[in-house]
C-alpha cells in the first residue's frame, strides 16, 4: 500500500493488510469494553480495558514504545471486544 488509508468498524479483530503499518488507532466503548493488540502476529500483549463512556487514542510511536518494534505491520491483529466505533488509520 502506498499512501494513506484507514479501517474503521464497530467491534471484531481487524488485522493489518500487507505493505502497511498503524500510524495511529482510536476506539470507544459505551458500556465498557477491552482491546488485545498482537504486534505483527508475535503474541497479543494484555486487554487494555477501556471504561464505560470512554475513548482510546494511540499514536503509532506509542504503540511501538508498548511493544518496542519500529512499527506495527503486516500481520498485526487489533481485537476490540465492546467497542462501539474503533479507527485504525495505516500507512
């Protein structure tokens, strides 16, 4: 992929497509919810819950300090589980 794209949905497991990576992603969650992120297809770190009412936004610099890789690509699996809305914008 060459340029700038995004996935957005309600809930489920996005995984991301080849010749991308994750510049950032955000997520929100009404009743409460959790996200597993698997970087690149290498084990999922821990749910990430996210509060009753809240929004989660995550920078692509972050999420590759949390799983120190230079980026989160081809392969990798977002599993958002109660979430009413998430973006995944790639690059």
């Amino acid at each position: 992929m060459t340029g700038f794209n995004y996935a957005a949905g309600a809930a489920g497991v996005y995984t991301v497509p080849a010749n991308s990576y994750v510049l950032g992603m955000s997520c929100h969650s009404t009743a409460g919810g959790t996200l597993v992120i698997n970087p690149n297809g290498a084990g999922a770190g821990p749910a990430i819950t996210i509060p009753a009412g809240v929004s989660l936004s995550l920078s692509g610099s972050v999420l590759g300090t949390m799983f120190q890789t230079n980026e989160i690509g081809p392969g990798s699996t977002f599993t958002f589980v109660g979430t009413d809305s998430y973006l995944v914008v790639l690059g």
